[in-house]
C-alpha cells in the first residue's frame, strides 16, 4: 500500500474551475455515539474520559462464553431519530455479524445491521444560506436518509511511535470503554444537484443532523470528543447540464472522521478540487478511505477500499429479533421535537431578527446557545450580538464552536444584563467578555476583580465635563452657538480623563446642558 | 464431620444414584464431604489413565461440601441436590477456575465470572469436582480433539467415550460424579451418554442458559445434564434450567416438569414414532436390534407406535456442518492472542505486527479439526457463496423443523437410535472426518429445530459396548422425553436385574485401568530398554 505522507498536498484544481465542469456527488455516514446510561449490549457505564478500561465486562471484552442484552433505551433512542428523520421503522429486524479482525474490536466481530435496518427511505431538509451576501432568504435542500441502523462501538487504539498509525507503531494501547457504545449510523442517499454548493449543503446537512440528535436529546453531539463522527463520500462526474442524472457516477473516495462542521466543508472541497486535477490528467480516481488533516487542510491516502470488501455478513444468532409494535412507535412519535428549520422560523419570529441577522445566527451554529441564553434572561438582541461577535470570530478562526470556549448562556444573559442595568458600557463589557474568556470567573467576578464599573456618581463626572469646557473654550463656544455636533470632542476629552468608565450618554447630557444657549 | 470411610465404603458411596445421595445428605445418614472424598479418591486412582478430568478442584469442592455439612447440621433447609458433587464440561467458565474448552488457546485461562448454568450450581450447594475433558471448542464425536489427549471410555480403553463432551460422559460412567453438564450443539451430550451406557439430555434450545458456556454454534448450543439415571438427569435439569436475562435467547418460562415426569412408568394412550429416516441401513444391526427391543418394551408400556416419515432429515448433515463452521468461524474470532489466551511471537520476524501475532497465535492455538471448521465456515459466509451455502443450510433448517412440526402432529414423541454404532476405536475416524461427522446423523436434527433430545441406555451390542435410545419431544415439552425415557428405563432395569443400570454389565473399571496402566508402563519400559 502507498501512502502520501501527511502534510504533501496533491494537485487540486480551483473550486470554481472544478465545480463548472465536474457534478459533485456526495454520500455521507455519520455515526452518533447514543448518551444511554448503559453500553448496547451491556450493563457497563458510558461516561467519558474515565480511566481506560474501568468500564468494562466479559460482554463487551468479549471474552469466552458471553452474550449481548440489547439496550432497550437504545432502540429507542433509534426509533426516534428514525422518526425525526422522516424515515419507516421496520417492524422487523434483525443485527447481523460484521466479521473483520482487528486488536480494538474485542469479538472481531461487530454486532450491527445489515439489511435489516431499523429505520431507512427517510429525509432531512437542510437549509443553506441564500446566494450572495444581500441576505436572500435561506435555500432549502432536500437530504435523502438511506437507513439509520444500530451498532456497537469499537475500542480506541492509541498507536505510540513516530507513525501515530498502527504501522509503523512501536506498539499500540487499547481502552475498551468505548468498545460496545450504542450507536446509530445514519447513511444517506447519494446527494445530486448540490453542484458548487455541495460543500455547504454537506456542513448544513451534518449541523442539522447535530440540531437535530441535540433536540431529541438522544447524544451529547460532541463532534470534537468523537459522539458524533461524520465519513463524507465524494465522487465527480462530468458535467452535463442536458441530461445530469443520467451521467453515471465516478469513483469514490470516503474520507474519515470529519470532525467539525467547518471540517465536513473543507473536505468536500478539497476533495472536490484533488478528483478534478486527478480527472484532468486522464488518471483514475482510487477507491480508497481518505484520512483528513485539519491542521493542513488536506487529506492523504488511507486504506484502498472496494465495494468488495468481504465482511461476511450474517444474522447474530445470540440475539433475537427487534420487532418495535407500531403502538409503541405511534407513541415515541408523539415525543418528538419541533423539526429544526420550523422552529427556527418561529425563534426568528419570538427573537424579531432580520432575515441576514437570523443568517449570521445559524451560520454561526448558535441558534441553540442563543435560544438557552435567552431563557436565562438576555435580551434576544443582546444574546445575538454577543454569540455572533467576538465568540463567532473566534469559533471561525479555530474551527471550533461558539460553545467551545467556556463561556456558557448563564454568563452571556449576566453579562448582557449588566449592560442593561447601566453597569457596564460597551467597551467594558467586551473587556469583562475577554475576562471570562481568560478563565477568570462569572462576568460579575470578572467586573470586580479588573474594577471595571461605570461612574453612576455624576459629581466625578460633572468635574470633568467642566474641566473639558475648560480645556477647549473654542469647541465650547461652537456648542454654545449651536454647533451640537462639536460635543464629540468634549465627550471624548470627559472619556479619556474618567478612564473610559463613564456613561457617555450622560456626560453628553450634561455638556449640553453646560453648553445650551441662554433662555 | 470427620469420620473416614474405608475405600470400599468409598467405591459403594460412589454407586449411588444421585438421588439416593440427596436422600442419605437429607436422612443425615451420610455427609457431602464423605461423598466428595470418595469421588476424589476414585478420580486419583482412575483418571490419569481415563483422562475424563482435566482439573480436580479438591480443596473447591470440599470446601463447599463442609460448608453443606456444616448449614445442615445447623437445621438450615437446603435445596435438593445440596453436598451432591457434580462435574463441569470444561466450556463453562468457572470463576478463578482455569477453563479451556479443550484448547491449547486457552491453556492457562482463569475466567473471571461464571456461566449461569455454573452459578446455579453453587446456589443450589453443589460441590464442584471439577472441569471434564472434551473436544477442542466441542468439534468432534469423540474426544480426541482435545489438546490434553483424549478420553477414554470406560467400556472399553481402547474405544472414545463420544463426544465432544466424552470427560462428562466417562466420568459419569466410570463412577467419578454422579452428574455432570455438558454442551449439546449437534449430539455432544447424547452420543457419548449412548456410547457410555449414560443418560444424557439436550433441553430444548433456550431452555437452559448459554451465558458464560464458551460458544461453538450460537442457534445450536444447548446446556444439559449428564447421568446414571431418567432421574438424576431430570433433578439436574431443574436445577440449571430456567429464564436468564443475560441470554437474550432463553426462553421466559419455568422449566417444564421433568422430575415428575420421569416417575411415569404407564404409556397407555400415548403416541410414539419412529423416524423411518433413522433406522436401518448404515446403522449397526445389534444397534438396530436394541432399538427394536426397546421399541417393543415401549409397546408394552402402553404406547402406541407408528411409523413416521421427516423426509427432509437425509439434509440435515450438510446443512449442519454448514452453519455449524459459519457461525464458530466468527464466534472464534475473538481469539487473536490481543485480550487473552495463548499468545505466540511469530519466529523470525523482529517487530510482529498485531496481525502477524494474531496469524501466528491462531496457528500455534487450534488443532487441526478447529481450523478445518473456521476455514469452511468463512468460506460458506463470504461473499458470493453465502446464499448458496449459509443461506440454502437455513432453507433446510426450516424444512426440517417442519418435518418436526408435522410429525408431532402425529405423535406425542419420536425414537430413533441415538448414534449409528456403538463407540468407535480412538484414532479409527481420525483420517476420514466425513465417518465422524456421520456418527451424529440421528441426533443433528434435534439441533437444527431446537427440540429437546433425550439419549437413554437401551443395551448392550454383541460387541459388549453399550447402547443408547433417543427420545425427541416438541420444543419446550421436554417432560414428554423424560416420561418416556423413564418407562422404558424400568421395563429395561427389571428384564435385566440387579440395580438395573446398564453399567452393572460394563467391565470393572478399576481392573481395566490397572492393566492398562501395566501395559503402557511395560511398553515404556520395552522403549526405553
Ligand atoms: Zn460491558
């Protein structure tokens, strides 16, 4: 097997270059690790981050003689989003075997689905931002849901040596916490006509899948600690704007565990632009699993894969069959979140947004942070500015969520109440924001411990107004003969002598009425 | 208690049925540490030549026996069976107690849990004698493919005691427990009983839990109970089997009432037939003449018998040794030397890969007749062959459980012998595994449509060695076999006098044994001379 090494880009072709004259066609696998208290197909804990291999049984070490137990949260919880995603529950199922050998998966078997899913023939529709930057209303594309089955997890290797891949490892550890994990892999169809916007339909897709999972409340949708892993399924074929569905697909290439949302759009688009250059050369695209670099934006070679990999597929004889009554299915439908694109139609209306303002808020991956800081007292406008400010800037830059940077709801409505209260002007809230960036504490400890507060007392403020009239008797007397604009400049003067922490509305007040022309 | 028993005292103790050792424990005429000691004596002198234990637990068995002793003498109310000493197959995990399922893979493996069938056996104060042999991952008809050398039949030194769990069947037989539980995927438990003069049960599929008993075949691995008698068998069976959450496939019901069922002595009115598919050509005419007779006892108990047709049986064998290696070929996949078990260095290679450690463990780990299995299994699943080979075996599958259905229409419960010969010589079958397979031709079906099968003595041959009847009833009505076995069990017990076992007939042990063990030394001696 070659390898590229990490970090050799390929030759790619320019995006625009590449999506005029290439149909992209994307399939995408994502795998959602269930927040069940309990493993599959067993009693052990799920919690994450505890000691490797602290939470672990002869069930889900496999050892010699044991059997599974289904999880009946666990099908549940598959039921669920089966439903949420549009899908038709089989009334009927069976898992099946996934013979394949390797040190993380302690039967070298996974227990699984196979063509016996428990849901399939779903859809989800993913809104992506309208074209151009004038703030056109959303587009809303249609996914189409192959099947949603469930599965177990497998451990997690850690290969230690130069490599950080099992070859070439000086030797490898495994924590079998993870191994047997409830999860659900949700497979779509192969997404057509998405074009040059395939690569936002892709990250709209999985942000919505995330809202989605979130609002059922079946995982914790933690893309960067791996409870929701996305495997994006690209090929081209030549463009044909006549007859596109006609046109077979290409070869395609599956790069793995994409792990953030701004992530799942750059590796459609780079691999996007790489099968173009390699079309372009008259070379074949190789079917093979690709692994993704976020660092360098690139992905390399993993293993060659063929649709005739040889899993041997047969049903699990140890578990007997998962016949959900359409009863009970009736009833778990009726435990069903509003459909994300609904309710943020209706938050966009309860919130008063402006169509582009709704736009930066979902962009921004916030329409759930802001609905909580909402209902911890901010003012819908207040929660908007600050989620889709300095903490959007910064989730962009690094590629990670507004959420991931410890600033929580509870501190955002504090923060924004302060401001409301007068306590804080604009400068220093951004200045106590920065604090609570820094770990410093709530908004409240932060205000304390940098003293940041806005003088309330006028007579701190009235000296220096008067000491400004003082300083500049020309700006004075151009106010004095109406020139209300000139203010400006004695209230900066004010400002820089209070050190910022005045209320520039009020000094303004009180030039003015130092200034106002005789009765 | 403390009190020795003279080794004669020992050899009588070890006679009994395992009834009559509850009654003595419960009469206080006798205690489990008595028993327990006489077992252990007995094992010592006969097993190294017998080969039936591959590990005495002495000091495990003897403890739980002193704390019986002890509750009872304190007026405690104990269950049944409590202080009668029982033996393990060694594919059900015993907690701290090594367990290899007959593999070099698991040589040195100490599991740390039981398997259900196991803890029941300790909540119901059981002494547990030890872990029986049996062949590697219970693939074979004899005992031969254990890694620690084969079983030999106490019939006869030179012949197997069936298998795979030919250790259970010989220890029984040979008096070193009077019970013990073996696995039953294909014949496991009833074809050595047959061969041993035993009597062994496979409960219908889910009735015992498989929890902890190291898989061979998922859909055909059944736990049950090995004995001297109907009854024992049938106290045993109350014992293990019942509803267990942690086997999905256990059935949610109580046991079916085999212990009063095996108390009937009167057939009349009931409907036995005879599986024409399973008599006849290719099995041994004494066999055939013993089923006859047992047929006609049967007739005189009051049964009518009828002749009935399972046309699709003759598929079975091939349609068995097809899921059978599918379904071992993954479920033996778990053993790659990462985990657990027998790890090997690969030789010659600097740096092994986890893949060539897993390829060289594997080698170095199973014996041949375990490779052969794997290597047919994952062929019969891969891709492309899979319909024609896994998927025509379930067709047949459900066709034979048919053939079951619309026979039971008919009749209350079917007879056939229980294997077409009686036990072959060891090494006789070792070049031609079709012959062996083929020894498990009558009791396959049972497996394949997860009836219960009970096999019970029925003579002996003119070759000496014994004779087994099988009874096969409707899943989850296993009472009807054990009704059945136990008729025919007293009819055959008065024709032939004594205390009515079959085994009051087989050679005295203790001598076969001493000579053997005067010839092998000789023999060293002629070697090393
Ligand atoms: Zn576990």
């Amino acid at each position: 097997m070659t390898t590229t090494s990490t970090g050799t880009p390929a030759r790619v072709v320019d995006f625009d270059d590449a999506v005029a004259r290439f149909d992209p066609v994307m399939g995408l696998e994502v795998h959602v690790e269930l927040s069940t208290a309990t493993k599959m197909f067993c009693g052990c804990a799920t919690t994450f981050g505890a000691d490797p291999n602290t939470q672990v049984c002869p069930v889900c070490l496999g050892l010699p003689g044991a059997l599974p137990v289904v999880n009946e949260g666990a099908v549940e919880s598959a039921v669920r989003i089966g439903l949420a995603l549009n899908c038709r529950i089989a009334d009927w199922c069976r898992f099946a075997r996934k013979n394949y050998f390797y040190p993380d998966m302690p039967k070298n078997f996974q227990t699984s689905q196979y063509d016996e899913p428990i849901a399939f023939d779903g859809y989800l529709d993913v809104e992506i931002p309208g074209a151009g930057d004038s703030g056109e209303p959303p587009e809303v594309f249609r996914v189409e849901i192959e099947r949603a089955h469930m599965e177990e997890d497998t451990g997690k290797s850690t290969h230690v040596g130069t490599s950080g891949r099992i070859h070439g490892a000086d030797y490898s550890l495994v924590d079998y916490n993870r191994a047997g994990i409830p999860l659900i892999e949700i497979v779509t169809k192969p997404i057509t006509g998405a074009g040059e916007r395939a690569p936002e339909v892709a990250r709209a897709y999985v942000g919505a899948l995330r809202d989605l999972l979130r609002a059922l409340g079946v995982s914790d949708v933690r893309m960067e600690q791996g409870s929701l892993r996305c495997d994006a399924n690209l090929s081209l074929r030549p463009r044909d704007d006549a007859a596109q569905q006609s046109v077979p697909f290409g070869t395609r290439t599956e790069t793995k565990n994409v792990n953030s949302l701004r992530s799942v759009e750059r590796a459609v688009r780079y691999e996007i632009c790489r099968h173009a250059a390699v079309l372009d050369a008259g070379q074949a695209v190789v079917q093979e699993t690709r692994h993704w670099h976020e660092d360098t934006g690139i992905t390399t070679a993993g293993r060659p894969k063929s649709d005739a990999d040889d899993y041997r597929y047969f049903p699990e004889p140890d578990l007997v069959p998962v016949s959900p009554s359409a009863e009970w299915v009736e009833g778990l439908r009726a435990t069903l979140p509003e459909p994300p694109a609904q309710r943020r139609r209706r938050l966009q209306q309860d919130w008063g947004y402006s169509d582009l303002e709704m736009r930066d808020v979902v962009n921004a991956g916030a329409v759930e942070v802001i609905e909580d800081t909402v209902a911890a007292g901010a003012t819908p406008a207040g929660a908007r500015k600050w989620w889709t400010g300095e903490l959007a800037r910064r989730a962009n830059a690094e590629g990670r969520e507004v959420t991931d940077f410890g600033v929580t709801p509870a501190h955002v409505a504090e923060l924004d109440g302060m401001v409301g209260e007068g306590r804080l002007n604009d400068s220093m809230a951004r200045q106590v924001l920065e604090g609570v960036l820094a770990g410093e504490g709530t908004p409240t400890e932060v205000a304390d411990a940098r003293g940041l507060r806005m003088v309330r007392d006028d007579s701190a403020l009235e000296e220096a107004v008067d000491a400004a009239i003082a300083a500049s008797p020309d700006v004075a007397d151009k106010v004095r003969g109406g020139k209300v604009q000139a203010a400006g400049a004695l209230i900066g003067q004010v400002m820089k002598q209070m050190k910022g922490q005045a209320d520039a509305a009020r000094a303004r007040e009180l030039i003015l009425e130092r200034l106002s022309p005789p009765e | 208690m403390t009190e020795t028993t003279t080794p004669a005292a020992g050899e009588e103790l070890t006679r009994l049925t395992a009834a009559a050792m509850a009654d003595r424990l419960t009469a206080g005429e006798l205690t489990s540490e008595q028993l327990v000691h006489a077992h252990l004596d007995r094992i010592e002198r006969l097993n190294p030549v017998l080969n039936a234990y591959l590990r005495v637990d002495a000091e495990g068995a003897l403890a739980t026996a002193r704390e019986v002793d002890a509750a009872r003498a304190g007026g405690e109310q104990l269950p049944r069976l409590a202080g009668v000493p029982v033996a393990v197959k060694d594919i059900a995990c015993t907690e701290g107690l090594v367990t290899t399922a007959g593999s070099r893979m698991l040589a040195a493996w100490v599991p740390p849990y039981d398997a259900t069938v196991v803890r029941r056996l300790r909540e119901a104060r059981m002494p547990i004698l030890g872990k029986t042999n049996m062949d590697e991952f219970a693939m074979g008809s004899s005992t031969e493919h254990s890694a620690f050398g084969p079983t030999r039949n106490p019939w006869d030194l030179d012949r197997i005691p069936g298998g795979s769990g030919g250790g259970s069947s010989a220890a029984v037989a040979a008096y070193l427990a009077p019970l013990a539980i073996g696995s039953d995927t294909g014949g496991s438990i009833r074809q050595p009983a047959a061969v041993t003069g035993t009597v062994g049960a496979k409960p219908t599929y889910g009735g015992v839990s498989r929890y902890g008993v190291i898989a061979l075949a998922s859909s055909l691995d059944q736990i049950g109970p090995c004995a001297r008698t109907v009854t024992d068998a049938a106290l045993l069976h109350e014992v293990i089997g019942g509803h267990d959450p942690m086997d999905s496939t256990s059935i949610d019901a109580p046991v079916p009432p085999v212990l009063e069922a095996a108390g009937t002595r009167d057939l009349t009115g009931l409907r036995v037939g005879i599986v024409s598919e399973l008599t006849g050509e290719g099995y041994q005419p004494d066999v055939q003449a013993r089923f006859d007779e047992a047929v006609a006892q049967l007739r005189e108990a009051g049964a009518e018998v009828v002749e009935v047709s399972c046309p699709h049986f003759r598929y079975a064998l091939p349609a068995y040794y097809l899921i059978l290696p599918s379904e071992a070929s993954s479920n033996l996949a778990r053993y790659d030397a990462m985990r657990y078990g027998l790890r090997v260095h690969p030789e010659g290679v600097d740096r092994p890969s986890a893949e060539q450690v897993m390829a060289a463990s594997r080698d170095a780990g199973f014996g041949d007749e375990v490779k052969r299995r794997i290597i047919l299994g994952t062929y019969a699943l891969s891709a492309g062959y899979y319909e024609a080979y896994y998927g025509q075996a379930q067709k047949v599958r459900t066709l034979i459980a048919r053939d079951f259905e619309a026979a039971f229409e008919q009749v209350d419960v079917l007879i056939s012998p229980t294997a077409p010969t009686t036990a072959f010589r060891i090494g006789d079958k070792a070049e031609d595994p079709m012959a062996m397979y083929r020894n498990d031709i009558a009791t396959i079906p049972a497996n394949l449509a997860g009836v219960p099968g009970l096999s019970v003595p029925a003579g002996i041959a003119g070759d000496g060695l014994p004779v087994g009847v099988q009874l096969l009833a409707p899943a989850t009505s296993d009472e009807r076999m054990y009704a059945v076995g136990a008729a025919l069990e007293a009819r055959l017990a008065a024709q032939w006098g004594g205390s009515g076992s079959v085994l009051d007939r087989a050679p005295d042990v203790s001598a076969l044994v001493d000579a053997f063990a005067t010839t092998a030394s000789s023999a060293d001696r002629e070697v090393t001379a």
